[in-house]
C-alpha cells in the first residue's frame, strides 16, 4: 500500500495508512507531549482519533488548543457522558475506518520509528500469510519516570512476563501484549469489535482474537516510553518482597481478593460464548465444589493445566482456585 508525503509543521514527511485511537481521561500533565510524539513519527498516521471521558483536570481546553494546532489530522468524538475505559476505546474502534489501527495511551512518548517498525512486520505477515488474516505486532516498552528521564529497565523483565507464551491457553491468564505499543490490521479489528463490556481490558480481547483465529508478531526494538507515575491506571509493579507482601495480605483480608481471577475466567467464558471456542478450562472448573478443584485440576491434559508467568505465581493462582467460593 503506498506512502503519501505530506507537508507537516515545516517538512515533508510519508503518511501510512493508520489511524491511532486514544483515549483521554485527566490527562493533561501528559497529552500534548504524547500527541507531538505521533505526529512526528517517521510514518505519519493519517489521523489520530481521540474522545475523551469526562475530564475534570483541564484536558478538555488542552484538547481544544491541540485541535487549532494539529488540524483535522486530530479528529475529536463527542463526549456525551462517561463509558470507562474499554468502552471508551470501543466507540473509538468503531469510528475507525483505516485498514491498519495503533492504541495509545494519554501518558507516554513514542520513539519515532514505532509504527514504521510496526507497519513493516505487519505487512511482511500479510505478505506471507494473506491480508485477510486477523494480525497484530506489538513491542516491549521502555520504563521512564513522569519527567521521561530513563528507568534502566523494560517492562516485560521487569514484570517477569515471557512474550513467547502467546498460545490461547496462556494468554486467557495473562496478557503478555500491552495495548499501547500494538498495531493490528483491519480483519481483526472486524472479528474482534465490539468489545464486550466483559473484557477486562479493550487490549485484552483484542490480543485474544488474535491468538485465536489469527497471528501475533513482536517488533524486536521497544517502540514507546512508558511513563511510571502516581496517576497509571496500570503499572509496572515489578514482582519484588513489597509486592507479594501485599498480595498475600489481599488473599488474608480481603475474601473478594480472587476477583482478578474471577474476571478473567468471566473474560474467557465471554470469548467462548461468542465463538463458541473454549479457550481455558478453569471456568467450569471454578464451579465445582472446592475439595473437588484439585483433583479436576491434576486430571486435566498437560496442554490445557492452567500456568502463569513462574513458579509462585502459578502456585498462588492455585491457591485462589481452591479457596474461592462458588
């Protein structure tokens, strides 16, 4: 598919046939630099397509001094109430129209070849596997502080997360593909819309169809710095003393603390509805009578025995499904 140039804010740059859908919600310590850091990629996305949900903190105003600035490069969709995040990004989803589709967050930078590494491998899928086939490349992320200043670490090794395990059965416990660095084409994004208001995150889902009926890549270099900072929505905790300190007293205090595991099995159940493929064999598992659960778990295949990232992980996901009630 070819490249336009295009005259962009003093010079001449190729235009590739992506949309970015971004979502905002009191973003504005963050939004403008994230918006400059698209809009000079080395491959300009035709337009970035942005709605935001209810802002308190001043972001509405930014929004509009961006639009004077970016033109209608910037295209901005109603705000008629507040939806949540997934429901956010599926309205904007629907509103898309180009064959290729980024997801960005408010807070970050990207790297100016993010999505010219991106639209490289995708093509190169498509090429070999067929342009009608659900795909979606993604990368790891660089860990940068709120004034963009280096974390000296990525997010996939700092979370302990493998990127191979991108298999149905794995991805249905953890997702390994951060949504903000993912660029997928149009039949997957037709395959997978709209996002159900069961999916944990709109990522999620996404990265799960893919998985299910299509392919996933990895761009071998981070293409986005990831800002760490007190307002995330998610982070990178890291898995250090502090972390499963605080785990285990949830699990001790708190009875509702196996609701994380309980969405995602509702998640996977949700998938199986509207394909009518099982992707995990824990949902009707977790409806067994608890003494029942270990013993359904140690008979099942070796290919469909659920295991996350680690040894103490998988072992706390055992202890959940053991001790969660009906």
């Amino acid at each position: 598919m070819a490249l336009l140039p295009q005259m962009g804010l003093g010079s001449v740059v190729s235009v590739a046939p992506i949309e970015v859908v971004l979502p905002t919600y009191n973003g504005v310590s963050y939004l403008e630099a994230q918006i400059a850091s698209i809009y000079n990629q080395t491959l300009r996305p035709e337009r970035v397509l942005l709605r935001d949900d209810g802002s308190s903190d001043g972001t509405q105003a930014l929004i509009s001094q961006l639009q004077q600035r970016y033109g209608t490069w910037l295209q901005v969709l109603p705000a008629d109430r507040n939806l949540g995040c997934t429901a956010n990004v599926n309205r904007l989803l629907q509103a898309t129209t180009a064959p290729y589709v980024a997801l960005a967050d408010q807070d970050d930078l990207w790297l100016p070849q993010k999505l010219e590494q991106a639209l490289a491998l995708l093509q190169g899928l498509e090429a070999r596997l067929g342009a009608s086939i659900p795909l979606l490349v993604h990368s790891d992320l660089e860990l940068v502080d709120a004034r963009a200043q280096p974390m000296g670490c990525r997010y996939l090794e700092r979370q302990h997360l493998n990127p191979q395990r991108i298999d149905p059965v794995d991805l249905a416990l953890t997702n390994v593909v951060t949504g903000c660095t993912a660029l997928f084409n149009r039949p997957l994004l037709q395959m997978a819309l709209p996002i159900p208001a069961e999916a944990l995150m709109h990522d999620w889902w996404v990265v799960l169809v893919a998985s299910v009926f299509g392919q996933i890549a990895m761009v071998e270099q981070p293409g986005v710095l990831y800002r760490q900072h007190g307002a995330n929505l998610l982070g990178s905790q890291g898995l250090g003393v502090a972390y499963w300190r605080h785990r285990l007293k949830q699990l001790f205090a708190d009875p509702a603390a196996g609701v994380s595991i309980r969405a995602t099995l509702t998640q996977a159940e949700k998938f199986e509805q509207r394909y009518g493929l099982s992707i995990s064999a824990l949902p009707p598992l977790l409806k067994l009578p608890r003494p029942q659960r270990w013993l359904a778990l140690l008979q099942l295949p070796a290919d469909q025995r659920p295991a996350k990232h680690g040894l103490l992980r998988t072992l706390g996901l055992y202890g959940l499904l053991a001790c969660l009630p009906r």
